[in-house]
C-alpha cells in the first residue's frame, strides 16, 4: 500500500539541503574571493572605499555587515580583511560594533543550518550514547555558559567549528547568540583598531601587525577574562555542585 508520508531517507536529504547549499556556496566562494578579499586588496581600492562611504554612510553600513555575516556564515576567506576593513572605513568605535553584528549574525546563520540539518540527530545520538561520549555531553551542558565563552575569546578551535558544535550539543539559540556576541568582543575590538589605523599604514607602505593581540598588555587582559569564564567550572569542580 502506496503512502504520501515522506520517508526516513527523505526527511534526512531535506534536513541535509541546508548544510549542501552552505558547502557548495563555500567551495565557490574561496575560488571566487581569494584573490579580492585580502590586504592589497584593500590597499588598492582605499580611495574608492573611502568615496563611497562619505557618501553613502548608512548604505556602506548596511552593505559591510551583510558581507561580513555572509563570509561568516558560508567561511569565506578574509575574515581577519573584513574586520581590519571595518576598523579602516568606521574608525575603532562603531567599527568594533559593526564587526561584532556581522559576525554575530553569520556565525547564528551556519548555526541554525546545522541545527536544522543535522543538530537534533547529532544530539539525540549524542544523548543516547553511553560512556565517554554521553559523560563529555554531559559535562558541556553542564558548563554551557563557561563553555561557549571560552571557545570564543581563545581561538583554539576554529572559528567555524565554534559556530558549528554547539548546534551538535544542542546549546540553546539565545545561550549560543549572547555568548558569541560578547565573547568575540575582545578580539574584535583589538583587530578593529588595527584597521583604523590602516591609513598611516598604507601610506608608509608596511602591511599591519596582526600578532598585535599577543602582546602582553592585550593578552594579558584576555587571559583575565578566559580565567572568568573558567571560574564556574573551577568553582563547580572543587564543590561539586551543578550550575544552574
């Protein structure tokens, strides 16, 4: 007997589509970008840069947030480019904020792809595992919060895999958009400012110093803020007590 309910196979190449298109855009996109999302790049076309943000200012806005959410959310090449851009066009402050939108956005883009593609089976598996898988599990939801800042304000692992395994453990989307949009602060910040001062920069020919955010009286303040956000699962640790 003949039935329209849709197949297991085929609820799973729909949730699948998703994570096809973001890959397929992916793969197009560092072909395409390569070569014009880079630091000459940007130093050949400043003049132009410039022109059309004096007199475009609200346009220009609008049109580098769209583009950095989408290299974000599709892991375009030039993400380090974008953000000195955003420093170099709109100064430290609102640039830093104009950068945080931009990534904030894309990074929940790939997110809410992944949670709807393959997030929820990940996570029914991962709950429905036994022994170290399930405890690893367990220990992130139980420190989600010092988890996710973490991963953010250390960029152990890489931007991308941050936006795509909390959608696998199944972070909650308001837990996972705070914490990405506080926990890149920091390092946005510190790159941003390098952007605004792109000009002098160009004009003495150099390229910028982006180990600027391992020097110690930057490092240091962020090293404090990783202890922070290590400081509940210390705390948890030594009580034994779960976080709330």
């Amino acid at each position: 007997m003949m039935t329209d309910q849709p197949t297991q196979d085929q609820k799973k190449s729909t949730h699948l589509l998703p994570l096809a298109l973001f890959a397929a855009v992916t793969v197009i996109g560092i072909i395409a970008l390569r070569d014009h999302l880079s630091f000459q790049a940007l130093a050949a076309n400043r003049e132009a840069l410039i022109a059309f943000r004096d007199a475009n200012y609200g346009l220009s806005v609008a049109a580098f947030v769209l583009i950095y959410a989408l290299a974000v959310a599709f892991s375009l090449p030039g993400a380090t480019i974008l953000t000195l851009t955003g420093g170099f066009l709109f100064a430290t402050f609102p640039g830093a904020l104009f950068n945080v939108i931009g990534a904030t956005v894309g990074a929940t883009g790939i997110f809410l792809a992944a949670r709807w593609g393959l997030g929820d089976y990940l996570g029914a598996k991962l709950e429905s595992s036994d022994g170290k898988i399930k405890a690893i599990k367990d220990g992130i939801d139980e420190n989600q919060w010092s988890m996710l800042f973490l991963m953010r304000l250390v960029p152990v692992v890489p931007f991308f895999v941050a936006n795509l395994l909390p959608a696998f453990l199944e972070v909650p989307l308001r837990r996972y958009v705070i914490s990405t949009f506080v926990g890149i602060i920091p390092g946005a910040v510190v790159y941003t400012s390098v952007g605004a001062g792109l000009g002098e920069v160009f004009a003495q020919g150099e390229t910028p110093n982006l180990g600027v955010i391992f020097e110690p009286h930057i490092l240091l303040p962020i090293l404090g803020l990783c202890a922070l956000a290590a400081l509940p699962m210390l705390i948890k640790s030594v009580t034994g007590k779960k976080g709330i």
